[in-house]
C-alpha cells in the first residue's frame, strides 16, 4: 500500500475525524493566532490540510487566497 493510499484509508475509516472535536481547537486556536500577526489579507499554504480543519478556525476576510493540498482525496472532497 502506498503511503497515498494508506491516508486515503484512513480518511475513508474515519481515523482522522477527532480533529474536528472541541478538544483539538487549541492546536488550530493558537494557529489561528499566530495568523492574526500577520499583515491582511494573507494567502495562505495548508499542506497536509486534510478536509480544512483550518479553515473553520480563520475568519475569511483575512484570506485573499487559500489552497489547501492533501495526500487523500476522500479528505479533500470533504
């Protein structure tokens, strides 16, 4: 199995969806803070974004552009 597919795998089984749990907001919390320092709107580089966790930790007027780039497809399309 590559390793493209094994996250792929795990995205399919649901491996990776505790990230969205109330536990994890501080990692994207202090992300997120790291962030605000910056001069706006900043595009930002998610790699390994999985299905935008991020994304819901960042107000969208900070943003002029976001890609996000991910090894599993089932991740993405979410």
């Amino acid at each position: 199995m590559s390793e493209a597919q094994r996250w792929e795998q795990e995205y399919q089984d649901g491996r990776w969806d505790f990230l969205h749990k109330l536990r994890e907001a501080p990692r994207y919390g202090a992300i997120a803070a790291y962030l605000m320092q910056a001069k706006r709107p900043y595009r930002l580089l998610d790699v390994g974004c999985g299905d935008g966790v991020l994304m819901q930790h960042l107000h969208p007027d900070w943003l002029s552009g976001y890609v996000g780039v991910d090894l599993a497809q089932t991740a993405l399309d979410r």
